[in-house]
C-alpha cells in the first residue's frame, strides 16, 4: 500500500510558514528597537533642518516623525514630504522617453499632481507661520 505524503507536506509547509510569522513577530520590537538606538547615535539633535529629507528611507523618516506632535509634526512632516514629491517628479522626468505612450501621460500626471501637493505645502509653510519665504 504507497502512503499519500501530500498532507504531510501541507501540515509541514504550514507549521514552516507559521514558524516564519511568529518569529518576525518576536524579532519586530527589537529591530525596531535598534533603529531608534541607531538614531539617537546620530546625535541628540533631531531638528527636521539638520536631516536631509533625500538621503532618508520612509523607516528613518516614520522614526524621526513618531516622536513629534503639533507644530513641530506639522512642520517636519512637510518639510519632509516636499523634498519626496520633489523626488517624484524627478523621477518622472525619465519617462518623457518611455516607449509606452500609458506612461508618458503617467509622467503627466505625477508632475500635475506632485507639483500641485508641494504647491500647497509651500502655501501651509508660511500660513502657517513655519518660513517666511515660499
């Protein structure tokens, strides 16, 4: 009589993929842990001016934004964002020569729609009493 392993092999490829889950989820707090202690390495000073908005990943920047609340999340939080929309359009400005005419109107339309977000950023910025200058 031959054996069916295939529902060995299921329960075995679940109880792998549960392992997986719950040790990511026993190793999160301490990766995260890490990051912060990497920051504060830095230096003490984590004023959003001191920081270039380019050279930050969307994990330095969500860790550099949870410590802060009103003016100063407001404040950080656009003048970090309008250095990333300005990256998008950047990037862009690449598919002027794409083959595919789907993506040159992308290229339109990240450009419209960036600019206009950084637009009314800008407008904030200074209704808002955080620069004088636009």
């Amino acid at each position: 009589m031959k054996k069916n392993y295939t529902s060995h092999i299921v329960v075995w490829a679940l109880c792998l993929i549960l392992g997986l889950w719950i040790g990511h989820l026993v190793t999160m707090p301490m990766n995260h842990h890490k990051d912060m202690m990497d920051h504060w390495k830095m230096g003490m000073n984590h004023d959003s001016m001191n920081m270039d908005p380019m050279k930050m990943s969307m994990a330095d920047m969500w860790t550099m934004l949870q410590w802060k609340t009103g003016d100063e999340l407001d404040k950080a939080f656009l003048e970090w964002m309008i250095p990333h929309h300005q990256g998008a359009i950047d990037m862009a400005e690449f598919l002027v020569a794409a083959k595919h005419p789907e993506l040159q109107e992308m290229w339109r339309e990240i450009i419209s729609a960036q600019q206009a977000e950084i637009d009314q950023m800008n407008q904030w910025l200074v209704e808002w009493g955080y620069t004088t200058n636009k």
